[in-house]
C-alpha cells in the first residue's frame, strides 16, 4: 500500500464519520464491531480507581505471592 492510498483511504473515512480508519480492513463489520466495543467502554476509561483485577494486596507481595515465586517473579 501506497502513501498516497493511505491518505485517501484516511480521508475516505473520515468522510464517512469513522473515528478509526484501518485501510485494509476490508469487513466493514469487524470495523463496526471495534468502534461498538470502543463506545462500550467508553464510560469505563477515565475512572478515577483501579479496576478491581488489578488490585495485588502490597502483603501478599512482601510474603513472597506462591504463584509469582514459582514463575520466578519474586523471591519467597
């Protein structure tokens, strides 16, 4: 692909109101499903907290966590 068709591909979609352009992404619905699941979690990006799956208790670290020490990410 070309420059040039990048731009016009870019140009082409922002004329069609598409806030992603991927130019050679040729199913319009798996372009449809992306901006979808943006819009879905929208709400979600600018919380002002860590989601919860995130959260590791500072203890279970300093003990040595059995899951980490056995990947060898942490010394028990």
């Amino acid at each position: 692909m070309e420059p040039e068709d990048l731009v016009d591909a870019a140009l082409a979609g922002f004329d069609a109101g598409e806030t992603v352009t991927i130019p050679s992404l040729a199913d319009e619905s798996a372009r449809k499903a992306l901006q979808a699941a943006r819009i879905a979690m929208a709400s979600s990006l600018s919380r002002r907290d860590v989601a919860p799956r995130y959260l590791v208790p500072a203890a279970s670290l300093r003990a040595g966590d059995v899951s980490l020490a056995a990947a060898g990410s942490a010394t028990p």
